[in-house]
C-alpha cells in the first residue's frame, strides 16, 4: 500500500511540475518598442525563493499613484551624445530623462554609456558592461569585467566593476496585473569600486537586481533592485504594464 501510495505522489509532482524554460529573446529590444512600467511601495517586498517549480506571488504589490515610467527605444542619431557613444546600436530612453546606450548583437546586450542630466552625469563604459544574454535557461552563470569613467560637478570618477548574471529559479509568477507561467528569473549582482580622481579617494558600491521574464515578452515582467554604497542605500520594485511595438 505504501508503495502505490509513493509512487501516485511522484506521478503527481511529475504532471505539475513545470518545465525548466528557455529564453531567446530576453531584452532583445528594438527600435520603435515601448514599455511601461509601474513604480510600486518597496516596504516588505522580498525577493522570494530562488530554484525550481517556484510561485512567486506579488500580487499584493502596492503601486505609487501616478508613478509610471515609460521606455521609447530609439536610435543614437536621435540623441545629442551619438559621437560619443559610436559603438551604441540602441538607446533606452526614459520618461524622466535617463539615456542607456546599448551596443546590442544576436547574443547579448552591453552597456556602453549613461547620460542624466537631472543629476547631471555622464558615464562611458570604456570596457563595456554585459547585461543580458541570450539564450539562458536555469542555472546558467556568467560573469564579465567592465570600466568607467564619469564626471559630477567638476569631479572625474574612474570606476571598474564585475557583473554576474545567474538564471536562479523558474515558475510561475503572480503579479497585481496577472498570473505568468514558465517565468525564469535571472539574478544580475554588480560590484563597482569608484575612484575619485582629484583626491585618490575610493567607494564600493554593490547592486543586485532580480528579473522575472517568459517567452512572451521581450521585458522583464518585474524588476526588483537594491543598491548599497558607503554612503547610501536605495530600492525599487516595479512592473510590467505594457510593451508594444
């Protein structure tokens, strides 16, 4: 009896198991998409588990009224910096002014160059920065070196870095706006050492950032992000409202 009874259980867990995805086509943008995202309250959100067969519920997300943001790719000559940025194929233009230049092939999505002038800043990526890869599926791991060089308030930065980019759970995805089934999630941790040229001064800054997708979106479905430095610490928890072409 207690054999019958073991082996119906490993049958169930094997119908509803779900199968480990594979992804193509992650932030695989082109010119002409628009996303939209929803800022939401960051307090208690926790990442949740990571490995396989996960549901990770977020559907008790409290959004920030108003709190949008809005995604235009666009290309280079667009933008006042595309001699800067030769190298640069796509920009990510955000809706409160950001500019992300991305040098983007078949494979991958590297970061190249980051402008806000609310701040104002303007990063180059001597050695570029690996931030997506494609395809990735549960359990791959990859990790690559990166260099910048910046400026704020007459103050030169030279900074160098390593990002690790490791597909850790797969499941399903629960969010105020929907349920997602065969969602992988990818976990990105970047660890940057800042330079203060004028004074020969150093800061560590270390960011870890979660993302949910499935085969049906190029974007992330949620994007949860935590950066701490020497001298500050900050969070963000947004989804996915829209993504068109």
């Amino acid at each position: 009896m207690k054999k019958v009874i073991l082996t119906f259980v490993l049958c169930s867990t094997q119908f509803f198991s779900y199968a480990q995805p594979t992804l193509n086509n992650i932030e695989n943008f082109v010119v002409g998409m628009t996303l939209v995202f929803q800022e939401c309250d960051t307090s208690g959100v926790k990442v949740g588990k990571k490995g396989g067969n996960r549901i990770w519920d977020f559907s008790d997300l409290q959004s920030l009224n108003s709190k949008t943001i809005t995604e235009d790719m666009v290309l280079p000559d667009s933008t006042n910096y595309k001699d800067q940025f030769p190298t640069a194929n796509l920009v990510e233009k955000y809706s409160d002014g950001r500019l992300v230049f991305a040098e983007i092939n078949e494979n991958e999505n590297y970061l190249v160059g980051f402008v806000d002038n609310t701040i104002p800043i303007n990063m180059e990526y001597e050695r570029p920065m690996l931030f997506a890869k494609r395809p990735i599926h549960f359990s791959d791991s990859i990790s690559d070196t990166y260099t910048t060089k910046y400026n704020i308030k007459d103050l030169d930065f030279k900074g160098q870095g390593t990002v690790t980019i490791i597909a850790d759970g797969y499941g399903t995805l629960v969010l105020p706006n929907g349920k997602f089934e065969n969602v992988l999630r990818v976990k990105i941790t970047q660890q940057q050492k800042d330079t203060l040229v004028q004074y020969s001064t150093n800061t560590s800054t270390s960011t870890v950032t979660y993302v949910w997708f499935n085969d049906k979106y190029r974007s992330a479905l949620l994007k949860i992000s935590k950066t701490k430095s020497d001298y500050y610490s900050n969070k963000t928890v947004e989804y996915l409202l829209k993504e068109s072409n």
